[in-house]
C-alpha cells in the first residue's frame, strides 16, 4: 500500500551560525540572573514550599496565574500537592517579567547551534521539533515546513533548575505544549496564533514588476500575483505563532510517563506508582487533581510502574505498558457513572490485559492504536510486533497476527518508535539501527536494513541507519523520521496506492499510485507475466497535478480512476481535478468559490 520514492528532504533544525535577530529565551519562572533589574533581588525558590498550609483534600494554596492574553483557553494554577506542585513566576505580558530573559543576547544565554533532535510531534496544522537542551521546540506549519514559525528556546538558568528536555507532550488540540525534563518537572506553554497576522510574504520592491505579474497571471484559474512562490497548502499564507510560557509542575514522586489529553493532563509516577489527572481547567467542585494508586488497581499487578502511556482519541482508548513487560487497553471511568453512582468514586481507571509475555524478549516496549481497523500494535524487546484486534471494551481482545522483521534483533536494535499511517493501511516502526514498513495485516514493504551503515555514516545519510522518532505529514503522503545524535530531520515522500483513499472495484483492477504532489497509472498490463508489477518507468504513465490545485487544496486525500483507466480524478481537502491520459490535459473548476463548495 506504501512505498518510499525518490530521496529525502533534508530540513536542518539548526545553523553553523548564529542568526542576525536576538533570541527571546524562557527563564521559566526563574530570575534571570543576567537580568539587571534582578541583581539586587533576593533569589526566589524555584517552586512551591511543602510547608504551606493544605487543604482538606491535600492541595495547597496555588500561586496566582499571570495574565496572557492569547487566542487559546489560559490554563489556571494547577494546586499543589505533596506529588504535584505549580511554580508560576511573572507576568509573560511585561517586558522586564521574569518570565522572560532580556532579547540581549549575551554569553550566557546563547543557544547551542548543534542539538541534536529529540523528538517530533504533529497536529492537523503544526509539526513541533523539540531539541536535547536548548530548545524548548521549534514550531513548522505541516504545509509550510521549511519555514520556521516560532522557536522557544530555554535559558542556562531554566535548564539548571529544571534539567534539559527528556520528551514532549502535545494536547490534540495543539493548544498547549508540556516539556517533561530530566529533573521531573512539567514546564507547559501556550501555542497562540493569529488568524490576521501572516508571516513570509513575498515583497516586490518594482511597482512595475508587479504589475506585469498581475497581466500575467490574471484570468480564470490563475494564480494571485503574490501567490507564484508558495507551494502545495500554502495559499492561505502562513500565520503568525508565538510560543508562550506559562506554569511549571513539580512532581515529587518522579515520573515514569505522562499524556496530554483534551482535559487533563495524566501523569504516571514512580515513588510511590501511582497514577495522576491534572486537569487543565477546574472541576464544577474546584477540585483539579485526582490520584489513584496502581496498588488499589484491581486489574493490575503489585509493585510495578507504568512505563509508556499510549492514546487514541478517535477509539477513546488507551494503552499501558507496564515494567513487567505487559500491554493493558485502557479507558477512563466516565463522569456521568461517577455523577449517578455507578462507579467507585475513587476508581479513576479500568482496564485489561491483553499483552502478558511468555519471556524477556515478549516483554512490551511500544505501543499504538489503529482506530481505521480497530487494531493494537505492540512492539516487543526482541524487534517483533504483536497485533491484537480491539472488538470490544470489555477485554475482548485477541490475537491477529505478528509483524517479523527481516533481520536478527541484533542486526536491527531496540525498538524505538512505533506509528500507523492517518489512513490505517501501513504501519511504521524505528530501531536503533534501521526502520521498516508493513501492510496493515503483516505484508513487509520496506526497510533499510539491506544498507552498509558505514557507507550510510560516510555520506550523511543517518536516517538509513538509526530513527529515534517519526510523524506522518499530508494525509500519509511524506514521512519525517528524526536520528539519533543529528541536529537534521528528513522527510520521505511516499507513494500510496489509490485504494487506501478510495476503496472502489476500477482502483482494484488497475494500479494507481497517488504521491503528494502527481498520480502514477501503471500501463503494463499487456505484458504477458501479470503475476507481478514491473517497475520500469517507460511502464507507469506520471501526471503532475496542477500546481493551482495543491496551493489551496493540499493534501490530496482520494484518488480514482475510470473503469477504461482514461480518466483520473483526485480530491483534495475541497473541489476535484480531473485528468484525461490520453491528452494528458487536466481540467479544474474556474471559479474557485465554486471549487470550495464542493467537500472532499
């Protein structure tokens, strides 16, 4: 159903040089001790004192919030616990707060040029690149990745207090970024945008250049005059973003893992293991942290921790992996039983088993939900992947079959990383030492492990040998891998066969590949040994779809062909555009408010 074409995309996070423009770097709450207005200050302790009063139900006195004006809902103090404390300092909105370092950029609070890539996170709009030690993230649009739109960038004196960057958590609406640090803390920011204010225009300093450009792309189906430079997806322009800093959590009893969810955030801790909801908003009772504790959790085991937490918003899903090598699909207890009585008010979670290994190399590493097929993949320690079918949510989960890799468990190293395509259809997974493709039911369709790791070392091509983290981009259509140890990210463009998009008998009967910018029609079918498709290139015909569609349609979702296989049609997020072989002519709407009346 997938396979990589051509060569990546190297996209760089970073620069031999330093940039022209001053860096606003965060001090998260800390004084900065560059700052002048804060030489003479007493330095301030960096959270929330254990000795405060608490209340009856264990919280203390939370810090007042500081005001930020942004377009996304402010997240309030969170209380303070025993486990789970806030440290907000200043007010972000002032230019001598705390909150923020002075733009002059100094020695101290320059940003390493080389941090190598720790992780990548995606939403339907932004891509989050978030860096071992300086950067907090650097913020891309997923049509506009080769710009930057915001970098967030942690001072000496944050990284400090509160350790360098261990992983990042995004909320599904993107609202709201946590960085999880080596100290156990839980740093949360705020991504604003505007939808007013665009960034990167293109300026034309010659009236008169641009008033030949008007003539030229003037009439129906052309472009605007200042729309000639942008690519796929970028006809709406590229927006403002700012990334603002907002409160810190302490977490005393250390943390194993945490999720971002649409309401709260959960955190699992270590000393001693329990399980924590900190919502982003308080409760109609005020309450805004509840625990409970793994040993109380009927359907767990005694004495171990959660090491990987796992969520899937359109199954309403979650998954555990335990320190004892076990895989539990997860559900939140539903207000509504609490509010009626249904349920132990002090039971937050229930859950099953359905991963239990038979030795050391079963033991569960990773996981992932494909809600397109009902599916739960489950990485183990010795490189193999067990799929199990979610029929139900009452523990009914049986096995479906396994992925194996090509290779030893010593050829491939660890299990990284783990991820399905937007679509279902193809299921990614990253090692230590290479990366490979599956069908949805175990057919494998590619790998790197076949690659001379030294000729990969030589030529700059780490992502052959070793991916740390990945995320789809367009619908399924690119795939951006990060490396270990590398301050660079890649991105491979990917065919995809039209039936993933649209599931009909002609797109069965002949093959068409759909990439993120042409079409592929497969023309060998007068060959006498149709057993397999043959991958020359005078045997596949290439249509390139029309630039004046993808600027504002991107991504192309469903491709279809004719039952004659002359015609094509794709459908992007609006309208169609239509493709006749024979003629190699394409055909779009005139009208583009035409166009946008028709849904994909």
């Amino acid at each position: 159903m997938y396979w990589p074409i051509g060569t990546p995309k190297t996209y760089a996070t970073s620069s031999s040089s330093g940039p022209e423009f001053n860096l606003v770097v965060s001090d998260d709450g800390i004084t900065n001790p560059f700052d002048r207005a804060s030489i003479n200050e007493p330095p301030q302790h960096p959270y929330v004192s254990s000795t405060e009063p608490c209340h009856e139900n264990g919280a203390q006195n939370a810090l007042p919030e500081p005001s930020v004006e942004s377009t996304t809902p402010l997240t309030p103090a969170t209380p303070a616990t025993p486990a789970v404390r806030a440290v907000e300092r200043g007010d972000p909105d002032q230019p001598d707060s705390a909150a923020f370092a002075s733009t002059q950029i100094s020695d101290a609070v320059k940003l390493p040029l080389k941090d190598p890539v720790l992780g990548l996170r995606t939403s339907p709009e932004w891509i989050v690149v978030c860096r071992h030690q300086s950067d907090l993230n650097t913020v891309c649009g997923q049509e506009w990745r080769t710009a930057i739109l915001a970098v967030g960038g942690r001072s000496v004196s944050s990284l400090s207090t509160y350790g360098e960057n261990f992983d990042l958590l995004m909320r599904p609406d993107s609202a709201i970024l946590v960085v999880h640090t080596t100290q156990g803390y839980l740093i949360t920011y705020s991504l604003a945008t505007d939808s007013e204010a665009h960034v990167y225009k293109p300026y034309f300093p010659s009236y008169a250049n641009i008033q030949r450009r008007r003539q030229i792309h003037a009439g129906p189906g052309g472009s605007a005059p200042d729309q000639f430079l942008w690519g796929p997806g970028e006809g709406a322009g590229v927006r403002d973003v700012s990334v603002r800093f907002r409160m810190v959590i302490k977490v005393d009893a250390g943390i194993e893992s945490a999720l971002a969810l649409d309401d709260e955030l959960v955190v699992a801790t270590r000393k001693p293991a329990a399980v924590q909801c900190i919502r982003w908003t308080p409760d109609n009772s005020g309450s805004q942290t509840k625990t409970e504790m793994i040993s109380r959790m009927g359907w767990l085991d005694k004495k171990i921790t959660i090491t990987e937490m796992t969520h899937d918003r359109p199954m309403n899903l979650s998954t555990w992996i335990t320190s004892d090598g076990k895989a539990h699909a997860v559900q939140r207890v539903s207000a509504r039983k609490l509010a009626e009585g249904e349920a132990d008010p002090k039971k937050l979670f229930k859950g099953y088993c359905f991963h239990s290994p038979r030795g050391k190399f079963d033991h569960a590493r990773r996981a992932v939900i494909n809600a397109r097929f009902s599916l739960i993949a489950v990485g183990c320690a010795n490189g193999s992947i067990h799929v199990y079918s979610a029929r139900d949510y009452a523990g009914n989960i049986p096995s479906s079959h396994i992925h194996t890799l090509p290779v030893s468990h010593t050829v491939s190293g660890a299990l990284t990383t783990l991820s399905y395509s937007p679509d279902g259809y193809c299921l990614f997974a990253g090692f230590e030492k290479g990366w490979a493709t599956w069908s949805v039911y175990g057919k494998l369709g590619s790998h790197s492990f076949n690659f001379d790791d030294s000729v990969a070392e030589t030529a700059g091509e780490d992502w052959l040998s070793s991916v740390i983290d990945a995320v789809w981009l367009g619908g399924g259509s690119e795939l951006l891998m990060a490396s270990r140890d590398r301050e660079a990210i890649w991105a491979i463009e990917m065919a995809r066969s039209a039936v993933a998009g649209c599931y009909n008998s002609a797109n069965l009967l002949r093959t068409v590949l759909q990439t993120s910018t042409s079409v592929m029609i497969y023309r060998g079918y007068d060959l006498p040994d149709l057993a397999s498709i043959s991958a020359e290139p005078f045997l596949w015909h290439t249509a390139e779809i029309p630039p004046a569609y993808l600027l504002n349609q991107w991504p192309i979702r469903h491709t279809v062909i004719s039952p004659d296989g002359r015609y094509v049609a794709v459908a992007g997020r609006r309208g169609l555009a239509h493709y006749s072989v024979n003629s190699g002519r394409w055909k779009t709407f005139l009208n583009e408010a035409a166009e946008n009346e028709l849904p994909s």
